[in-house]
C-alpha cells in the first residue's frame, strides 16, 4: 500500500532562495529553530566558534531586530508538496516528533573510502626523525604565551607583541620565529632593532596577505605531502570550517580537500587533508578554536577527493514524540526491511520565496535577465535585514553598485552578481554570473534536476507502487537498460533507478518517460536537446535509485526530564572521558533515538520523513515548534 500526501501540479510553489551554499551528502541544512533555542538554552547558528573581530562585526549587523517573527516569516517557504515530495511507502500510523530541536541532536560520522566509520579519538601529534620539536618552556615566557594567545585570539587591543631578544644570536632569533609561528597559527613574525637591541615582533597578517601563499617552510623529503586528519565541528558546515581554518593558518581554502560536505546544523565528524601543514601546526588550532576539534593525524602522499566515502553514519533524536511503542516498532521496521522513496531533501531547493529550481530552470532556458531578477528581486521570508534592504535598492534603481553599498557581506550571491553587473554592466549578464563560483552556479541546475526527479519518482510510485514493471530501468555497469514484461519479475523496486534529465540518459519506455517529456516542455526545454551552448550548463543527467534502504538500523525510545541536555556522546566527551547521558524510565519527555548508516548523496531527513510521515520542510517544523512552546 502506498501512502500519498497529496496530490500536486508539476510547478506548485513559488519559492526561492540564496542560502544555496549548503547542499550536502545526506543531512539536512540547518533548520533554525530561533525561539526554540532561546527558551531551551541551545545555541544558535551565531554561536560557538571563535571569528575574527570583522566577522564578528558582520554578524552583529545581520542581526537586525524584525517585527515578524521567524515563524511569521517562514509561512512564505517552501513545503515538501511543492518540490515533489508526495509518496511514502510504508502503511505504518505516523506520528509527530521535533527534528533537531538542538543541533546535538543530530550526529553525523563520515564513513570512509574502506568502510570504516570515522570517529575522533586521538589528539597525539606524529612526529617523524626529521622534526625538530620545539620546548617551548625554554623559548617563550609564560608571560609571552598569554600576551600571543590574546592576541591571536583578538582580544589584545595592541596590532602586536614584542619579544626582545636575549643574547643575540641568529639562531635564537630563528628558535623564536618558529615558537611564535608553530603555537599561535594566525600570527607572523618579523625582526625589528630598536635602541640597539633586537625584538621579534608577532602580528597578525592582513588583508591579502592573510591569503597568500603559505611561507615556504622546508618539508621533509620522506614525509607525505598531505596531512590527513578527522575534523570534528559542531554547528558549522563544511566551507565556514575550512574557512576558518584556513584563516588561522594564513593559507588559501584550496589547500584542503575532502570526501563530502556535511550539515551544519549538527555534530559531523569527517576526514580532511591539508598540503604541506604540519600535525603540529594543525593540533595548535585546537588551543583556540571552540568547537571544534582537530586529531587522528597521519601523513599520507595523496590528497582526499569529493565523493570518496562510502557513504554517513547517523545518530538522530527526534524529540517531544507522540507515537506509541508499537508505531515506532512498525516504523523502524518498516525502514529497515523496506526503506524509503530516495527524494531530494528539501535543503536542495531553497527556504525563501523563489526556489532554486526556478533559478536551474531559467538558466537552462537562456532567460539571463529571469536569472537576474529572480536572484535580485525583493521577495518575502526569512533573510537578513541587510539583504533586504539591497533588494530594495536593486529594485528602485536598478544600479548594481548603489544595491552593493547596501550589504556589508559581498561574499553572499547577490553580491557576487551586483559586482559582476557593475563590473561587466546589465547588459552582459551571462559574464557577470559567471562570477559567481562555478559551484554555486551549478547548484542552481542541479537543483532543477532534483525537481524534476522528485516529480516524476512520485508519478512512478503512483502509477505502478512497489513492485519492477515492464520499461522501468535497472543499471548493467553504469548503463541502464529497460525491462521486458519477462524480466519484471527478476528485479526488485530496490534495483530500479530512474533519471536526471539530461543528454546522456535514457528514460523509462513505460508512460513515466512521457511524463518526464511533458514536464520539460511544460518548462519551455526539449528533452531531446539538453545541451546548453554555454557547456558549464549542458546536462548530461545520472541515474539515482529509486528506493534506499538503509544498513545499520537500531533505534530506542529514551525518557528525560532535562530538555537542556544533549541525549548523544560525542567523541570529544569521550576524549575528555566525560560519562554518557544517563536516562529515567519515569521521565517527563520522550525521544526517539535512532542510528542508520546511508550511502553517499542520500537525505537522512528523508529517512526520518517516512518513520513520521511528517513534512521536514523548515516551514512545517517551524510552525510545530512554534505550537510546542505555546
């Protein structure tokens, strides 16, 4: 029996978005869950990590105060119905639970290449024949190493601290230089005379320079090249994390690489790799960056590639459940023996009030100023007062560098394009978007793809459920094959996969394939013809599975009475040999704690989405949490 939520045109919401940014392997982007937070003393997005003072600055003027409240806001974003997102396929009651109602609630562990699940439990620093270990009590003062870390950590008022140099020598000027650098990443170094006598002067590198090249270092010839180790965050993304580290280590971001992108409302440990930085240098950062954690270090002669892993663990905590025992048993069953329809989580198109699926669709149909305006336009929902205010400006006087005086981030979309508009002018549209990171712009596609996908994998489960029929597809290598009425009874609805739409892929022979034909023309595209003449946009399309089932199924229903606390140890509590959340079976709250491993590219939400049958649209949750607290 196929469960339905309802019924839905191709092209039912109007939604947008900028935050495109956050696209991941499998998690769900962060829901806020702002009054939430305040009233169950959880941190909030802002918090956590220590930032640099001008970032600081930007935060505090995002934060403008607005007389609609989040979930006010929110009732202009987007729901599961408007993306596609209808079917379920399980029979099970459904009930209702709180997803991330603190981001601990949510625990990713990457799972690596040779299957093994990634966790951090090791700080110690490698040291080969060729490093020369810094005794750092013999070089600096303990008074040098408190004036450095409040400087490192801004919160010195001096631009500098000065070392004099006792009993002058080259090399003890050379043993400074490297204490200073080697313990306070972030920091630079350079020699001053003064009154006759020498001074090693620490300060912090600025503007481009904070960026540039790192100094070339000698790097011992027998080492790996690549430093590999397991980065353990909370309440961050991937990108803001690299980022930051790549700040206080004055390098560029690409220095580093990695398997996959994770949540950032959430606790995510991952395996990254970083050329020609020292453990030594890497274990430093955890002195001064909170929450996170950098250990499990080893040299390796190869860089991590995106798409490597096998896939995430997760540990969920849905908490504040309705169900009874015997609805959460058939649920998890039905998880573990069936699986769930592999949709596109909703993170994939957007919060706001244009999705990213119009902006993909625009693009593939050479409507550039369409592109421009949906990105540019005022729109309702949930953004950062200064955003606001640059769409205003943009919309009065159409003057890309009057709308970019407007925001004080120019990092975000909007103000890549303004700049791009004001460089290239509005005329030349197609070059100023390229000016957006290749990335970014092909999410707006991909995104698209992932409307169409989801559309049409419910149209499939409606028309023929559970079961391979004749002109479904199912994979031989990486080449899909339709099959007979013969062979129907051979497969199982796990192996058949279904497309993208793109140039380089067949679609199924039974009606969906004409379904997919309709859709796009619909959109003004010819499925026939999905190469874009500029070539970043032509589509050659995939295949993705229909129906996932995930491994590693366990659950437990959990009682509490502490709403504060978090219900998961971490592997950073373990480091600190901090004991596990203890539970009563008398408490005042209920929670579903679940654990499931999926492959890469898979939305755990979606996952959840089925043991619930709820929506797990930001929208949705917002408003369930909104009635909670009443």
């Amino acid at each position: 029996m196929i469960m339905e939520q309802q019924a839905s045109p191709y092209h039912s919401g109007m939604a947008e978005k900028r935050a495109l940014e956050e696209e991941e392997d499998g998690t769900l982007a962060g829901s806020k869950r702002v009054k939430l937070e305040r009233e169950n003393g959880g941190s909030t997005a802002e918090e956590g990590s220590m930032e640099v003072k001008e970032e600081e600055e930007e935060e505090e003027d995002e934060e403008d105060s607005d007389s609609e409240s989040f979930a006010d806001m929110m009732k202009h974003g987007l729901t599961e119905m408007d993306v596609g997102i209808l079917k379920y396929v399980s029979t099970h009651e459904g009930f209702s639970g709180i997803l991330k109602e603190r981001y601990s609630d949510f625990v990713v562990h990457e799972i690596s290449k040779q299957g093994s699940v990634v966790h951090l439990d090791d700080l110690t620093v490698p040291m080969d024949a060729e490093d020369a270990p810094i005794d750092v009590s013999q070089v600096l003062t303990e008074e040098q190493k408190q004036d450095l870390e409040e400087l490192q950590q801004f919160k010195n008022k001096e631009s500098s601290v000065s070392i004099k140099v006792i009993e002058d020598t080259k090399e003890k000027r050379t043993l400074l230089h490297q204490a200073v650098k080697s313990l306070f990443p972030g920091l630079e170094t350079k020699t001053e005379e003064r009154d006759g006598g020498k001074y090693i002067v620490a300060y912090h590198a600025a503007g481009k320079r904070a960026l540039a090249a790192p100094r070339k270092h000698s790097w011992p010839k027998n080492r790996g090249s690549f430093c590999h180790c397991v980065l353990y965050k909370e309440n961050k993304d991937t990108m803001e994390a690299i980022n930051l580290l790549s700040k206080f280590l004055r390098v560029k971001p690409n220095i580093f690489s990695y398997m996959g992108t994770k949540d950032k409302r959430a606790i995510t440990v991952q395996q990254i790799a970083v050329l020609k930085i020292s453990a030594q240098r890497l274990a430093h950062l955890n002195k001064c960056l909170m929450n996170f954690r950098l250990g499990n270090f080893s040299y390796q002669k190869h860089p991590l590639k995106l798409g490597e892993l096998q896939g995430n663990q997760f540990t969920v905590v849905i908490r504040n459940i309705s169900g009874t025992d015997e609805q959460i048993h058939k649920a998890l069953t039905s998880l573990r023996d069936v699986g769930f329809i592999n949709y596109y989580g909703m993170q994939r198109f957007g919060t706001t009030a244009v999705p990213t699926y119009e902006v993909g669709r625009a693009i593939l149909q050479n409507n550039w100023k369409e592109v421009m305006d949906l990105i540019l336009k005022p729109r309702p929902g949930a953004e950062k007062g200064y955003l606001v205010r640059c769409r205003e400006e943009w919309a009065n006087s159409q003057d890309p560098e009057a709308a970019l005086k407007k925001l004080p981030v120019k990092r975000c979309v909007e103000g890549q394009l303004l700049r791009g508009l004001a460089k290239y002018g509005k005329n030349n549209i197609v070059t100023a978007f390229s000016t957006i990171p290749r990335n970014n712009r092909l999410m707006y596609i991909h995104s698209y793809q992932s409307y169409v996908w989801n559309n049409m994998v419910s149209r499939r489960i409606e028309e023929f459920g559970l079961k391979a029929v004749e002109g479904d597809l199912v994979l031989h290598g990486a080449t899909a094959v339709p099959i007979s009425a013969s062979e129907a009874n051979q497969y199982s609805i796990h192996e058949i996969v279904m497309p993208l739409p793109g140039f380089d892929v067949m679609y199924p022979t039974h009606k969906v394939g004409a379904a997919y034909r309709e859709m796009l023309q619909v959109d003004g595209l010819d499925i026939d013809n999905m190469k874009h003449k500029i070539r970043d946009y032509s589509l050659s399309g995939a295949y993705r599975k229909v129906l996932i089932r995930p491994k590693d199924v366990h659950w437990e229903v959990i009682a509490y009475d502490d709403p504060k606390i978090p219900l998961v140890q971490t592997d950073v509590e373990k480091l600190e040999g901090k004991p596990p959340p203890t539970f009563s079976n008398d408490g005042k709250f209920r929670a579903l704690r679940m654990d499931f491993s999926l492959p890469p590219s898979t939305y755990a939400t979606m996952a959840i989405r089925e043991v619930l049958k709820m929506d797990t649209s930001i929208k949705k949750q917002t408003q369930l949490n909104t009635i909670w607290l009443r």
